[in-house]
C-alpha cells in the first residue's frame, strides 16, 4: 500500500503535494519549487493540523483519508 495523496495546492513559485503515511501517523509534504528542486518535509498528522494557515477543507480531508 502506497502514501494516500491528500491535497495538491499550487503555489505562484512551487507546488505542494501533501500525502497520509501507509500507517495514517504522519503528513509528508512535498514541496516541488523552481529549477526542479525538491524538498520533503515530514510531520506527526497531530503537529500539521494543530499548525496556523490549514483550512478546515484541509483537516476534513486528513480526516477522510484516515478513515478511508
């Protein structure tokens, strides 16, 4: 079983995709920026929803892949 993509958002300078761990324990956020560089940012799924700037159609999503 594979990561469960959750979110795609498009940024001006980059594109994130966020993705649910097989376990549904962790967010794993890609961060594809210019000159096709890569950047991977892992979180406890508790710490990424407790940050400031996610919408509660994204939370709901996380919840929704957990449950699914």
């Amino acid at each position: 079983m594979e990561n469960k993509l959750i979110e795609v958002i498009n940024n001006q300078r980059s594109v994130v995709e966020l993705y649910l761990s097989k376990d549904c324990s962790q967010i794993i956020e890609v961060k594809c920026l210019t000159e096709n560089r890569v950047k991977e940012y892992i979180y406890p799924v508790e710490t990424y929803i407790k940050r400031t700037g996610i919408t509660k159609s994204l939370k709901n999503k996380i919840a929704l892949a957990m449950a699914g």
